[in-house]
C-alpha cells in the first residue's frame, strides 16, 4: 500500500526508512486538505526502531516510560497550552511558540510518537504548519523528537499544554 524508502538524516548519518505517505495512511483523513509531501507513518518495525532508540527500549507507551526514564526524569520547561489554538484551529501561535524554545533547522526530521509501533515522520517546518493534523491522530501524551537535536522532547499532555524536555547534561 504505497509503502517505500524515505531517506533522511539521523546525527550526521544519511538512513533509510520503510513508511507510507500519510495520505495513504490510517490517518489520511487527518491530514486532508493539507501540503503533506513530507509527512510520512513509518513502518510498524521501523517505528518500534526509533522509539528504542530515541524513547525507550520497553516501553509501550508515554504512560509506560519509567521514573528512571530521560523523558521522566529530566527538567521540564512549560512551553504553552495547545487545546484553545486547537480547538480554534488556529497554529501560528504555539508554531512560534516551539520554535522559541527550540533552535531546530526547518529542514530537520523529526518523530511524532504516538506510541511504540506508531510514529509519523516529518520535517520540522511541516510539523509546526500542521501541528493540529498531527494531534488529531494522537493527543495523549505524543512525543516529538528531533532527528538530530535529541537532548530535547516535546510532549503534547491531554490536559492541554505542551512541555519541553531538556535532558541537556
């Protein structure tokens, strides 16, 4: 169904990655009307890949992750709250809100986490466009993660707000 190798970059190192384009997807309803060229679910095996290694080994879930875990454990700094500007569909304001707090190029590949074997793929500025589209399929703790900056997490809380996760030693 449409699946292929998307190639991109993790620290440095040129990867390939089986998924499928989003509007072949599950969650194509999510994404209608929207550019999503650069938006892809990764395979169940390749999303189990970067969840152990960007998340956790053991984990199923946010609400899986253990005390000990860096997402856990590491400093929390409170980003803003994203259910109104969600509710309102509106996206520029935590847009530049993430990107505040965050010096990620807009070329860069990041992860949406939504759990062990569900990851969506995209560039950075696709994600802060259409962060709404992504928290249609998930809003349950997600977990956004840079392909290249991964001292930091985003995690999108159903309470409404959005933490940053600084694990900077």
């Amino acid at each position: 169904m449409g699946r292929r190798e998307v190639t991109f970059t993790i620290k440095n190192q040129v990867k390939m990655i089986e998924a499928i384009r989003i509007d072949l997807s599950d969650y194509a309803e999510e994404f209608r009307g929207f550019d999503i060229n650069d938006v892809f679910l990764l395979s169940q095996k390749e999303a189990t890949q970067i969840w152990s290694d960007f998340i956790d080994k053991n984990a199923i879930s946010f609400f899986d992750l253990p005390d000990t875990n860096w997402l856990i454990s590491s400093k929390r700094i409170m980003v803003g709250e994203w259910m109104k500007d969600f509710n309102a569909n509106e996206s520029e304001y935590l847009s530049q809100k993430l990107d505040d707090v965050v010096n990620w190029d807009n070329s860069h590949i990041v992860f949406f986490c939504m759990k062990r074997e569900n990851v969506i793929m995209t560039k950075w500025s696709q994600f802060k466009k259409l962060w709404i589209a992504f928290l249609y399929c998930e809003d349950d703790c997600p977990i956004l993660i840079s392909s290249v900056n991964t001292e930091y997490a985003f995690v999108f809380r159903p309470v409404g707000d959005v933490v940053l996760i600084d694990n900077r030693k």
